[in-house]
C-alpha cells in the first residue's frame, strides 16, 4: 500500500517532533546504554536545558572516531551509567544495604479502641556499598532504640526522617561491602481504624449483636512501614518468615502455610509460618480474625476462603471459581503458581477494592462475596473479575515485580487484560471481553483527551503521587494497549512472549522495556519458524511501537478524507485533546505508530481482520484501492486499537444510512457501532465535527437491540444532561430522549417482570439501563409501576429484610426512583434495610438510592453520617455517599456545598489516603459549567492547597473538566438544545 508523509526524519517516524524531547530525557535517564554515542549525547543534552533539567554530566564525554560509520567513546572518558543516571532522589533508599531475609514476630491485641501491636524484626541484610548509615522505612511506629542492634557495630545515633519516612541507624564504623549483617529492631504500634498499614476493623455478629474485631494489613503501595521497619520499596525483594502471636479465639493467617502453632502462656499462641519466597514488602500480608473458612480439594494448591461465619456461605462462588481461574493462568502462562496455598479472605472495610498479597489475597466483601437471589448480574460480575485480577497478580507483579512504581502499569494494566481471560474462562456468558474493552475505551477516550492527563509509565517525582497513579490510565490503557498488542502480534506470540517474560524474570523486578524483549523476541523467533506468518511487516520493533503508546500522553485522531473518484483517502493524525481551543503545537505534531485496519461493504461480512493493513507513523498516509462513491469505509476493525477517527462529512453520511436503514446495521460490527456514536459526539465535542451529525446518529438507536451500543449512547447522553440540567434546556433534553426511548420501553415484555425466559446477560443488562433511563426521564408508566413495586414490598407482612418482591436486577432502578418520589418514610424504610442486610452487594446499592432524596436536609444529614464511624456508614464507603447525592437531581448544590465547607474534615477522615479527596473534588467538577462556578472551584483549590497537595493530578483534571464545561456551553449549548427541541415531538418506532 502506497504511503505519502510530510515527515522523514527518522526520530519524527517513531514519536512525532513534539514527543522527541520527552523521549530523549526518558533514554537519558532510563536508558544509559542508549546515550552511548555523541549524537544522541548531545540531543539529550539539549532536550534536558530545553525544559530546565540538568539531567546529564556537565561535561561531555570525548570521542574518537575510529570508522566513517560509527563513533565510539574513548576508554577513559566513558558515559557510564552512573554519570548519566540522576542522582538516587531524597525519597528513595539509597540501595548501599540491601534486605535478604527477615523474620518478623508481631503480637496482636484485639481490644476495641485499645487495640495494639508490638513485635520484632530481624532482618539479614548485604553491604552494597561502604557505609555508615542503615537507611530503612519506619512510620507511625514507636521504636525501642536501645535494643536496637546492627550486628556487633556500634551505634552511635538515631535520626527520624519524618519527611521521607526513613528511619537512620548512624554508626561507627563502617559496613564493608559484600558483607552480611543482622539488623534487629523491636516496634510497637496502635491498630487504628485508617485502613492502612496492620490495621483494625470490626463487624456485628448477627446471632447475639456484639462486636467483633478483626486485624488486617494493607501494605500497598508504601505502607508496609507502618506495621513494622523494612526495606519499603518493590525493587527490595527478600524471604519473608512471620510469626503471630494472638489470643486464644482467634485465628491467624499470612501468606504461607502454617508450619505449627505453638501455645504460650494465658491463652496466648504463636502461629510459625513456612518461609516464603523472595518478594516485596507490599505483598506482605497477615490476619487476625475469627472467621470462618471454605476449603477447596483441588490436586496441587490448597484453595481456601474465608469471610465473617453470617457471610461465609456466600463465599462458595469464589471457592468455586478460584482454583479454575488458577489453573487457567498456569496453563496460559506456562508458569506453575509457585505457591503451595491460597487464601482469599472477604473484610468488612477495606479501602481497595481488592490487594493480591501473595498467597493471601485481601478483599472488601463486595468484591468476593455473591448471594444468589440478592447479588446481580453486576455483582456477580464484578466479583467474578475481582477474583480473576487478583490471581493474575500472582505472576504479574508478585512473581515479577516493577522495579519502581513509574511502572505501575506492568502490574495493573496486565492483570486487567488477563482478568478479562479469566472471566471469560469461568463465565462466557458475561461477554466479559466485549464489556471490558467497550467500558474502558469509553472511558480513556474521555480521560486521556484532556491535556492534565498522564503517560501510562510516569516519572514519579514523590512517594505521595504513587497512589495517584493507581487510576484509570494504569489500569485501563495499560489494558487498552495490550490488548491491541495482541491483536497485532496474534494470540499464540503474545502467550508466549508472556510466557518468555515471566520465565526471564521471575522472582525479580523488570522495566516495561523487559516486556518489549520479550515479545520482540518471541516474533522473531515464531516468524523463523514459521515463514507462513501473516503479521504486517513493521518497520519498527516492538519497543519503538509501544514507546508511542506509554511513554507520551493521549492518544491520535485519524482524519480521513477521501477521493471518491479515485477510490482512495488520505490521512492524517494528531494527538486527539477536547480543548479545542487550546490544541497546542505539540498536541498537532505528537505521532503515534498506529496499526490501521479498515473495511468496507464489499467484503464486510468477508473481511473483518483486525490486522493491520499497514502501520501508519507518519503524519499523512494514502490509502488506495477503496470502493467508489455510495459505499461507506470503516476503521479500525472490532476497535482494536486506540483511536478515534474523523470521517470526512459524506462518509459519515455514509455510516449513519448504513445503521439507520441497512439489515443488519450494514455488517457494521458491534465495537465499531460503539465506536462511531463515542467519536460522533466526542469529535462534535471538541469543534471537529457538525453537532448535527452527531446528534442525527442517535435516530439509528430505534433499531438496536444490543447493550454495548445503548450503553454507549447513555454515556454520551449524561454528558447532555449534566449540561443542561441547570438550565431551561433540560426539559427539551428530557422530551427528546422520553421520545427516542418510549417505543424502546413499550417494546419490553412486562419490563419489571422478574426474569424473562431465555435472557441473557447482556439482554439482562440491556432492560437494566433502558428502564433506569426511562423513569428518570418520565417515560410512560415507568415510575408509577416502580413506586407501586417499592410500596408492595413497604407494606408487606412479611419481613421486609427476608423477603423482597423487587426483582433483582432492578432493584438500584426502585429503591431511587421510591426514595426520590416517598420522602423521609421511603428513606427510613431503606435505611433500616441497610443495617439490617447481611450481604454487601444489597448494601452497596442501598447506600447508592439513599441518595436520591430530593429532601435537603435529608441529604445534608446522609453526607455528615459519612463522616461519622458511628453512624453505620463504612469509611470505605464514603465515596458511594457523596458521588449518590452529587449525582442526583437535587444534590449537585449540596455536595459542593459539603465539599468546600468540610474540606478539613474530609482531609483527616480519609488519612493517610489523602489521594482520595481527588473523588470528592472531580464529582463536583462534572456538573460545574458556568464561569461563576469555574471561579468558585478554582478559588477551594487555591484557598485548599494545602488539603489538596496529594490529589494533585485529580485536582488538576477537574479543574480542566469545569473550564470544559464552560467553553461548551458558550459555544454548543443553544446548538444542542435548538436540536433537542426541534426533534422532541419526533415519532420514532423501535
């Protein structure tokens, strides 16, 4: 295929003129072999004074040339690493010891609000490097320094580093290199309720009401520090041998097996685990708890589950699924679990939604445990993937860890694309694969347009940005461009170079550009032996191509315009950002290796390869031998790659007749109709693209039956909604939709009907989100029969907390729309509901609809019970709270309200997660879109910098959300609503 470009140079091919001075500082600072030529010394050079970092020595090294082809460096002035690696920063651990193994003894004692700690560390450590110093982690822990001992060295000092959180040994003289030394430290600790750290929780037994308490640590990603002194950092790995001592009553777990307990004095006993294998410190796990357990048989791995004794039965899907998905991924990865046990255990507050400790993996209850008749298709959904990404933890990240958290990604974007495996392994009826990439495209399609976005591998420059990172770019475009990897290596490559990555590197720590040798390799390898090989011949290898995608922000836009005379197009692509007012230089010239697979109604139904056709990394290409006029041209086949795409106006025209009028929506695949409706309004969005012609996309929707479609259209539509729902547009906005969505709603057999034979999931789901739309935009009898469906259960005899009429998938869609519509008595009714329900997943969707009242004080008082430990309410579930009221129809004002006068309150309730104010601070931002209000929130964060230093990258996205908002409806708002009501009496037919 005949290919044109504006740009030759070689560097400008692979990242784009605007992406080649970040680049260079990453080679400089990442890469020490690389700058090992003059040339690409001194254009690292430049790029590092270009933004003001001297990141390189001072002096360039000398060179001599010994051949017309390639300088080399003379012996004595050679660029070593050390020169042109930065300097280790203040925060990280100087790397002269380093830790081997340690036996650490905690004593546990559970006792309500005097619940503490105390134990023992000894670790075996190897000199590095000369020095006198010991450097190692410890906060929040009272430290007896007089028994502190660093083998027979005299200590001469004690020094807490409170900033960095370094506990510093001084003595007097020095540890020799290549030596081994035992450091012993005695530590006592409170067990707080901070949800981080060895930590306390507690649950009310159901049989006789007390309370019972429950230890429990979470370690990820720097708070190992806070349950004992360690090498806190992931690179640190070493063997781990626990022991707990805890009362009798209770029982205790960590990440091995038992080996034996041993009884103590008075009812004490000390629980002496097996050694581990080498891992990091934030894998670390143990319990103390009196919870019952599941046990499964299978032939190798003891696989168990354990949950509060009123909850246990419903950990049986978990126990049931588990030690497939486990045997799954050992078989997929051709890597045995190298562990002879695994636990999952179910907390009742827990801040993540799960953590995959080694051998223990630790979940809150929503995401473990499943009820069958009281948990949804969701629920089960989401347990079912939960468990699937932590155990795929096991190998990516416990087996093989990211040497530091900049490549957070290799964790969590990997275990997301084979939890979605997993899933699909155990419940092929979910659709997962399908699912997953539709969510996730949707929502880094929105996220990653905004200029406060991230690259996937980020230069962390302070241990607070670290828990920032764990956010919808590590997870889900880490996901996003392993997915499209797949496709473009095939599947049988990508599972081997998988494969070939955790073999090289297991038990160790790797850098994402491990991971691009590893498939590079393994494609060469396959293509010798296999010379029948269909994969598109690249010009670049596998590190220059997914460089494009991790080490840059965003993502491109294709712009297609075509010929249709000639049967050809031309293309050109950009970085894609919604601020279309602020599209900078750099955003026009970044570039991409993007892999372009197209097709076209001539052999649609025949040709739906999502190879690539050819790779585009140039600003311009040609495509030729397309069809000639009348006949549509489709991108991006089944959205495999992370692009949008620009048609020219005709091949819009083109697409939207096709859905519209065609059998079948014309061959148009499922992801691509999600594709076309996401980038119509997305593209209008952001200036590129007629708003008509958007809109005009949504007439098609009379005719689709398929979920992800709907669901995609839905998600474009809150963007209206919020947009207008300030305004006196929001009634046109309702009136059009309860036009598109009546015939939709009338066409449904019984649609609050419990179960409809031969339903499947996605159907399920399908009847879900259209009644949920329906009642909240007044469609036809919807509300009445869902308030008639609440007052039947209000005010039957039976017991409400044991017999509940509400059909389950559509509970969340009649507990808000009774607690909207029945005041106080609808909210009381639910809140009893809510404490007295036994399964989390009720709970959850309860806490959600108590958000729904239009009662002020009714939401004032739920957001102040938030804060309150007391009141019910879990800390971990705070964000639930406030993202119901902000969202609802009467809560925006008071939300914000609660946000702005309570921010302190909120700051001291959610430590040490201070990254958490983040949510609080974007759930007000989306629905902000007057200047008066972008003056309102940029003035909370200046008056707050202080609260908000450790939410800075979700501080930042909001307050680029709210002057979003604002430029829209300054320029698209009166288009938009001129529309809705020019077709809100339409008549459509489904």
């Amino acid at each position: 295929m005949p290919l044109s470009s504006s740009c030759t140079n070689r560097v400008c091919k692979a990242v784009g003129r605007g992406h080649v001075k970040r680049v260079l500082i990453w080679k400089l600072r990442f890469e020490p072999a690389w700058v090992q030529s003059p040339l690409r010394y001194y254009l690292a050079k430049m790029a590092s004074f270009a933004i003001g970092i001297e990141s390189v020595s001072p002096t360039a090294p000398s060179f001599t040339t010994t051949s017309a082809s390639e300088p080399e460096l003379t012996t004595a002035n050679s660029l070593s690493a050390s020169t042109t690696a930065l300097p280790t920063p203040s925060y990280r651990l100087p790397g002269d010891l380093h830790p081997e193994h340690y036996t650490l003894e905690i004593k546990t004692f559970l006792d309500g609000e005097n619940s503490r700690f105390e134990g023992r560390v000894l670790i075996r450590v190897k000199c590095e490097k000369d020095t006198s110093r010991v450097v190692l982690h410890s906060t929040d822990l009272i430290l007896n320094t007089d028994q502190v001992r660093v083998g027979d060295q005299e200590i001469t000092d004690h020094e807490f580093d409170t900033k960095n959180e370094f506990y510093i040994i001084k003595l007097k003289e020095a540890l020799k290199s290549g030596s081994k030394y035992l450091i012993e430290i005695p530590f006592e600790g409170n067990l707080t309720t901070s949800l981080k750290g060895y930590y306390r929780t507690s649950y009310e037994d159901k049989a006789t009401g007390g309370k019972k308490w429950v230890a429990i640590t979470q370690f990820e990603a720097i708070h190992a520090r806070r349950a004992f002194p360690c090498f806190d950092e992931p690179a640190m790995k070493a063997v781990f041998q626990v022991n707990m001592i805890r009362r009798k009553g209770f029982t205790s777990i960590s990440n091995m097996p038992l080996a034996k307990s041993v009884q103590l004095e008075d009812d004490w006993f000390r629980d002496e685990y097996v050694e581990s294998v080498r891992m990091s410190t934030y894998l670390v796990a143990f319990v103390v708890s009196d919870f019952a357990h599941l046990q499964s048989s299978p032939d190798n791995t003891t696989f168990r589950v354990w949950a509060r004794q009123d909850a246990i039965e419903q950990a049986r899907y978990s126990l049931e699924i588990g030690p497939k998905v486990l045997d799954f991924f050992e078989e997929y990865f051709n890597v045995p679990y190298p562990l002879p046990k695994m636990d999952m255990i179910a907390v009742p507050d827990f801040s993540s939604g799960a953590m995959e400790n080694w051998g223990l993996v630790t979940c809150r209850e929503t995401a473990m445990l499943n009820e069958e008749g009281v948990s949804d298709t969701n629920a089960k959904e989401w347990v079912t993937s939960v468990v699937a990404h932590e155990l795929a933890h096991q190998w990516f990240g416990n087996l093989v860890t990211m040497k530091w958290w900049d490549d957070l990604w290799l964790n969590e974007g990997f275990a997301t694309y084979v939890e979605g495996l997993g899933t699909d392994h155990v419940q092929p009826s979910i659709d997962y694969p399908d699912s997953k990439a539709v969510r996730s495209l949707l929502n880094i399609f929105s996220k990653d347009s905004l200029k406060s976005s991230h690259p996937v591998s980020n230069n962390i420059q302070h241990p607070s940005e670290i828990l920032q990172l764990f956010d919808d770019i590590s997870y889900s475009k880490g996901y996003l461009v392993l997915r499209m990897l797949n496709y473009v290596l095939g599947e049988e490559t990508f599972r081997q170079g998988v494969s070939r990555y955790l073999k090289t590197h297991q038990y160790g720590n790797a850098v994402e550009n491990d991971l691009w040798a590893s498939f590079e390799e393994q494609s060469r390898d396959d293509s010798a032996r296999d010379s029948s090989r269909t994969e598109t011949p690249r010009e670049a290898t596998v590190k220059e191509i997914m460089d494009s995608w991790t080490l840059q922000t965003g993502y491109p836009v294709i712009h297609v315009k075509r010929n249709y005379g000639e049967g050809s197009a031309e293309l050109c692509q950009n970085r894609f950002v919604t601020d279309s007012l602020g599209r900078s230089s750099e955003d026009r010239e970044s570039l991409w290796w993007v892999p372009i697979s197209y097709t076209d109604p001539s052999n649609a139904l025949l040709d739906m390869s999502t190879k690539p056709r050819f790779w585009m990394n140039t600003s311009t290409a040609t495509l030729t031998g397309l069809p000639k006029k009348d006949q549509w041209l489709l991108l991006n086949v089944n959205a495999t790659a992370l692009y949008r795409i620009n048609y020219d106006s005709e091949n819009w025209d083109l697409l939207s007749t096709a859905l519209r009028t065609e059998k079948n929506h014309g061959g148009i695949p499922t992801l691509n109709r999600v594709q076309i409706i996401d980038d119509a309004f997305n593209l209008a969005k952001a200036g590129l693209l007629e708003y008509n012609l958007a809109l005009n996309l949504l007439r098609y929707l009379r005719h689709e039956r398929e979920y992800l479609p709907w669901q995609t259209a839905f998600s474009n539509l809150v963007f209206f909604s919020r947009m207008t729902n300030r305004g006196g547009g929001y009634g046109q906005f309702r009136k059009f939709v309860r036009a598109l969505l009546t015939p939709v709603y009338n066409a449904l057999d019984e649609p609050f009907k419990l179960s409809v034979a031969g339903e499947t999931i996605p159907q399920i789901k399908h009847r879900a989100q259209v009644l949920d739309w329906s009642c909240s935009m007044g469609v036809s009898d919807c509300e009445e029969k869902a308030v008639a469906l609440f007052k039947t259960w209000q005010q039957q005899t039976e017991d409400p907390d044991v017999v509940n009429p509400i059909p389950v998938e559509l509970r969340s869609v009649v507990y808000c729309k009774a607690v909207e519509s029945g005041g106080e008595p609808a909210w009381d009714f639910l809140w009893k509901r809510f404490l007295g329900s036994n399964v989390a997943a009720e709970k959850s969707k309860l806490l959600s609809a108590l958000g729904c009242a239009r009662e002020m004080w009714l939401l004032h008082r739920y957001l102040d019970m938030s804060l309150n430990e007391t009141s019910g309410i879990r800390k971990q579930d705070i964000a639930i709270v406030f993202n119901s009221v902000v969202s609802s129809s009467s809560g925006f004002y008071i939300a914000r309200e609660f946000l702005f006068s309570r921010i302190k309150d909120i700051h001291s309730y959610v430590s040490p997660d201070f990254f958490k104010i983040g949510f609080f601070v974007k759930g007000v931002s989306h629905l902000m879109s007057t200047k008066n209000d972008f003056e309102q929130i940029k003035q909370f964060v200046e008056l707050n910098s202080e609260y908000l230093k450790d939410a800075k990258y979700a501080v930042k996205e909001a307050l680029e959300t709210v002057e979003l908002n604002v430029q829209w409806h300054s320029r698209y708002y009166s288009t938009v609503v001129e529309w809705l009501s020019s077709h809100a009496n339409e008549e459509f037919s489904a």
